[in-house]
C-alpha cells in the first residue's frame, strides 16, 4: 500500500481515528482535548447565513452555550434512519457523517499530510444492503471520499494486530464490542477472511450511562434536582453534565475499587464504588451472555466450537463484563490493550489489504493482434494473399507471399494460434516492411492456455519456507518466538509452535529438516542453552548447554547434528581461539571440540538457514506444462508446449527473489526479501475449461 489511508471508527457516542501509510499506523489526535478518542457529537451554529455543524470537542464547548443545538453522537441520526432536531433546525444523518468525515479529515491532513481513501466502520447490524450503508457512503461522497469502503465492526476486531489471534481456517470466534451499543457477533473463518454468522445488539452501554446518571441525580436531588426540572437549556445542559460525569467515572473504576467527582461548585461530590457498579451492569451482563448463546445456537454449533471470545470496546474496560462472560460461556477471552482502539487498529491492518483486492480483467473470447514478418533485406513486395479478409485459418498456415530485391519468393505464414484475417494492411504490389504491421487479425484464446490470478499477500519480519514437498508454507520469526504452519492456497493457519511460554523466550531460531523430513525448529539464548522442538507435535526432542556463548550457530540436516562457534577458553600465548562444539540434535548429546580459526569454513554440509527449502530460481509445474523463473527482478512463466510467456510479475523493489509452484502445479509463489522483512505472493493457476 503506498497511498495514505485514512481509517474512522465511527462509533454511536465517539469516534477514532489513524492515518496509515506504508502499514504504518498514526493516530489522529482531536484538536481541542488532544486525545485518541473524539466525541462524537455535533453542534450547529445557527449564525447568520449558511449554518455550520461542529463536531468534537468544537462541538462540545457550544453544547454549554446552546445545548439544544446539540446531539451526543453524529451517527445517532443514521442509526435510527431518521432525522434529528438541532434547534429549530432538521438535520439528517448524512449531513451528520459528513460534518463528522470533513473535521476528521482536515485534522488528519494536518498533522500527517495528504489523504488518499478512506474506510469507515459500521455495526454488525448494518448488513448488505441496508439503507443506512448508502448513507454513510453519500456522505463519505460529499466529504470527498466517493471510493469509502466499509468495513464491519466485527471483522476489524477480529484482525487487530494486538489480539493476535490465530484461528483455523473454518474455525468460529464470537467478538462483543461494548460501546454504547453492546453487540454479540458469532464470526467464522472463511479462506482466510472473518465472515459475520448471526449477530444481536442492544443499548446496554448507554442504558448503563443513563441508569447511573439518574443515581446521581437522586442522591444528589437536594443540589440538582432545581436544574432537571427547570426546563429548558438548563434541563438538556444539566442531563449532559450528568452523563459526562458518570462516564469519567465508569471508567475509573476499572483501575479503581471507588471513584469520585466534583458535580459544580458548592455541591457534594457523587462517589460510586464499584460493588454498585457490578450491580447495576448485572442486567446488562445477563443479556449480554444470553445473547452470546442465541447468536451461537442460531449457529446450529455448541459453546464449546468458539475458539475464544473476543471483548472489544470502550465498555470492556467494565470489571464485571469478563468474569461473567467466562462463566456463562466457559471459553478463553481474550482482551487487548486498550479494546476501544481495537476496532481502529483492525480496520487499519484490513485498509493496507486493497492491492491484493486487484481484479484482472477476464481473458476475452478473441483478442485483435497486427501482424508482422521479418523479410529478408529488410522489405519485399507483396505477391498475393492467400488467404481473404474474414476468413479463417490454421495456425502455422501461409497467408500471404512476398518477393524480395533478389526476387525470391516467401510464404508469410501465421503464429501459433488459429485465428481470422480482419484486414489487409499491405495491397498486392505493396511494400511489406520488415517489423510493421502487414495485417490485423482475431486470434483463438487457446494461445492463452493458462491465467494466473492473485490469491494473496502474506508478510513477516522474519522468514519464509516451503516444504519440500511443496504442501505447505512455514513462517519462523528470527527470535525463535514462534513458527507457523500455513496453507499455501489460502494462507489459513494449520498449525502453531510457541516455545518461549514458560521458562522465558528464546532470542535465536533456525527451522530445520530432521529425519523422516519432520519440521523441527531449534532455539537457543546468548547463554548458548539450545532446544529442539517438533513443530507438529509441539514436543520438546532434546535441549542442551554449550560452555561458550555462541557467536554462529550452524545445522547439517542430513547429518542432524549441530556446529556452535564461539571465543573459548583455549590460548595460545595472548591470544584466545575460537572453539567449535558439534551436537547430536537427536539426543543433545556432544559429539567433538574443536579449536581453531575461522572454523565455520571447515563444516560442509552445515548451514545457517534449511537448505530443504523448496523456493529456488528456476521451477517446472509436476506436469512440466509451466516453468516460472526469476530474472531481472521479476517473476516469469512460460507455458512451455507453446513457449509463450504467460504471465509476468514485477517484483524489482526486493533485494531476493525465488519462486516455486505447489506440489499439485495449482498455485505460483513467490518469495522477496528485502530490509524490513519476507513476503510471499501467492497466484492460482486457472486453466480453460
């Protein structure tokens, strides 16, 4: 992705926002408080002329001078499809969004510079064709956004980098984001992709806010009870102060067991412990968890299918919403760092996706092509045709002769494709000219025996392996934290290894081929204590320590056995030598020592990274019908009966390129390694019927 991408999580009673360039994501601060987290509501200021809608904390400071001119939350209007009184004025949802994306977006061409697309959140509610989806896009369109994407609350939760969830492919996760709308999602993984199953939602966040706002207003009635019940302005500013403070408060009693705070001058504080927030949230938690199991049974599966649940939104930070949700569910949950952003950072990471959303155009039934011959002597005169315009021919026929200066006679025949004359471009007599065009002609697809169509992009700051056998795809991060078994057509996760939980992580991996061609991953610290794991079984084979801190560490797959370099103890005179342990990676048991110099050259056959890796420069599909090599930076394919190239990709930015196809010939990758990491490119071969 090279454009910046503005991202919105445009939320009932508050929004976010990051600007994301080059998979890099930076929040867009809001003006006035200067935090993460906008307000999202909108104020109008009935001035002279035109009207003009503030949003934020503009539109909050207006909200004490004239409160009746505002509303609490810019997508209220959309939500309910209906428009909403600012004064005397009707304002509708998109006019709303659209004051919402506009002060957003200037504020994020400020502090990032120029914006290139847009994509906005919407609720699980919102589904295909709902009318409320045209209204944000309208909206998006007056904003300056006509090409707005949208992206389901759910699903951007699901792909939060900081979640880090790894969930089979066909596997389901239940996400629940608690705004001031709760709602209960039931996701499956689809190829890859988080589809929404069935989904309930509900008010609860802000029927909390309003249930502790009316705590508030009777145990203070003595105080404040005169500005409820005034009227007017004073009534509608008296009900958003009171919001405003329980809010605040809320969320400091998920760090805090009692939060306090001053309501105005001369009136006591409103204290709130968090025992009466648990009780007055049991409502909430109880649909929450019944919803949780309608959504899953409408499912036709059990609790016990969902993978873990997800909790997300600015109302996870609610102490009593986990434990409720762990005991009425009984599955893992999971809740990153600070879950109102969560939604943000997946739409993010889903926004840095669009280039691998390119659609080839499909291949035509017949294509036009000029043709044209080189003469000997460089021109000749044109004989005859042999063969009219509109009519067909074989490939390889004659269509025409030429007679050159020293009046020999050639047969101008066809490619390698059966095709149609349209036209004559050079009259008997004529001049036909060495490399231009003599004729155009309708050309047969059967040239075009194979398309190749990208599937998807995966990258990582580490490496990349393709099984020898070509099956699957391995992920290893250089740290050894972890290795990762994906599926090459769609990149699902099949299996995991993560050998640092427990007795503190590795800071070195290498994956390697072991006996049997089992994938093994071996770890080791700077202390040189070494691990070997199988990567399948996730069982620890054999560990041991080395009396020397490795400075190299090489593997002989073939002879399963492991070379540690390192300063040791050994001197001649002032000066120390270099020591070199070999291990059995079997047994961990220690076969030799040597010292000497330079002993990393004296080790064939051993390496730094598996040379069982599948990629390589130059490879045939197991038919032999297709060969893909790399040259000059790209990646080329040519169907080999016909010896035309069939597809190109260029991939000249990457430092490395090796390419290779799957063990069935169906799909092309391409590995690059550049400095900030490994991708793969992964094309499906699609052949004509």
């Amino acid at each position: 992705m090279t454009e910046p991408v503005l991202v919105v999580d445009l939320g009932s009673w508050a929004m976010s926002a990051a600007v994301v360039v080059h998979d890099q994501l930076h929040l867009v601060r809001e003006p006035v408080g200067g935090g993460t987290r906008w307000p999202g509501g909108a104020s109008l200021d009935p001035a002279p002329g035109r009207p003009r809608l503030s949003v934020g904390g503009a539109a909050e400071r207006m909200r004490d001078e004239r409160p009746r001119h505002y509303v609490d939350g810019a997508r209220r209007a959309v939500d309910a499809n209906a428009p909403v009184w600012l004064g005397d004025q009707l304002v509708n949802g998109a006019e709303l969004v659209a004051a919402a994306l506009d002060a957003v977006a200037a504020e994020a061409r400020r502090q990032h510079g120029g914006i290139g697309r847009l994509v906005v959140t919407v609720p699980a509610a919102y589904r295909t064709h709902d009318p409320r989806r045209e209204t944000l896009v309208s909206a998006a369109a007056v904003a300056g956004f006509p090409d707005v994407e949208l992206v389901h609350d759910p699903v951007a939760a699901v792909a939060d980098p900081v979640a880090a969830l790894e969930v089979p492919d066909g596997g389901y996760l239940l996400v629940c984001d608690l705004g001031a709308t709760w709602s209960a999602t039931l996701t499956q993984l689809q190829h890859g992709v988080p589809v929404p199953v069935s989904q309930e939602s509900s008010g609860h966040g802000r029927d909390l806010d309003v249930v502790l706002a009316a705590d508030l207003r009777a145990r203070l009635a003595q105080w404040v009870e005169p500005a409820f019940t005034a009227g007017g302005d004073v009534s509608v500013r008296a009900g958003f102060h009171a919001l405003d403070i329980v809010r605040r408060l809320k969320h400091q009693l998920s760090q805090a067991q009692e939060a306090t705070d001053q309501v105005e001058p001369g009136v006591p504080p409103y204290t709130i412990g968090r025992d009466q927030l648990d009780q007055l949230t049991e409502p909430a938690n109880r649909w929450l968890v019944a919803s949780c199991r309608a959504v899953i049974a409408r499912a036709g599966i059990v609790p016990a299918d969902v993978a873990a649940v997800l909790l997300v939104g600015g109302s996870a930070h609610l102490p009593s919403v986990g434990p409720a949700l762990r005991q009425g569910l009984g599955r893992p949950l999971v809740r990153p760092a600070e879950p109102e952003l969560a939604v943000l950072r997946g739409a993010a990471r889903l926004a840095g996706g669009r280039e691998g959303r390119a659609l080839p155009a499909d291949p035509a039934p017949w294509r036009v092509e000029p043709l044209a011959w080189t003469v000997p002597g460089g021109r000749g005169r044109l004989v005859r045709w042999l063969v009219k315009e509109g009519e067909q021919y074989p490939q390889g026929a004659p269509l025409a002769q030429v007679r050159t200066a020293d009046d020999r006679v050639y047969d101008l025949t066809a490619g390698r494709a059966d095709g149609v004359l349209l036209e004559h471009r050079v009259p008997p007599g004529g001049m036909v000219v060495s490399g231009m065009a003599a004729a155009h002609v309708r050309l047969s697809p059967v040239m075009e025996r194979f398309q190749l169509a990208k599937r998807h992009h995966l990258r990582v700051s580490g490496d990349w392996l393709l099984m020898p056998d070509r099956r699957m795809l391995v992920e290893c991060s250089r740290t050894g934290e972890y290795v990762k078994v994906r599926s090459i057509d769609s990149g699902a996760l099949v299996t995991e290894l993560r050998p640092g939980r427990g007795a503190g992580r590795p800071q070195h991996g290498q994956v390697a081929l072991g006996p049997n061609q089992q994938l093994a991953l071996v770890t080791w610290d700077a202390e040189g204590h070494f691990c070997v794991w199988d990567v399948l079984s996730g069982r620890m084979t054999s560990s041991f320590s080395d009396h020397h801190r490795p400075d190299a560490v090489l593997v002989n797959e073939g002879e399963w056995r492991l070379v540690a370099t390192g300063e040791g103890a050994a001197s001649v005179g002032r000066y120390r030598r270099d020591v070199a342990t070999v291990w059995d990676l079997a047994t961990g048991e220690r076969l030799d020592r040597i010292v000497g110099e330079d002993l990393t050259r004296r080790f064939a056959g051993y390496a730094g990274s598996s040379r069982a890796d599948a990629f390589a420069t130059e490879m045939s599909t197991p038919d032999g019908r297709l060969r893909a090599a790399v040259q000059d930076g790209s990646i080329r394919v040519r169907d080999v009966e016909t010896e035309s190239e069939v597809f190109r990709a260029d991939l000249s930015p990457a430092r490395q390129i090796r390419t290779a196809f799957c063990h069935e010939g169906r799909h092309l990758l391409a590995r690059c390694t550049d400095d900030e990491g490994t991708s793969v490119d992964v094309w499906e071969v699609l052949q004509p019927a």
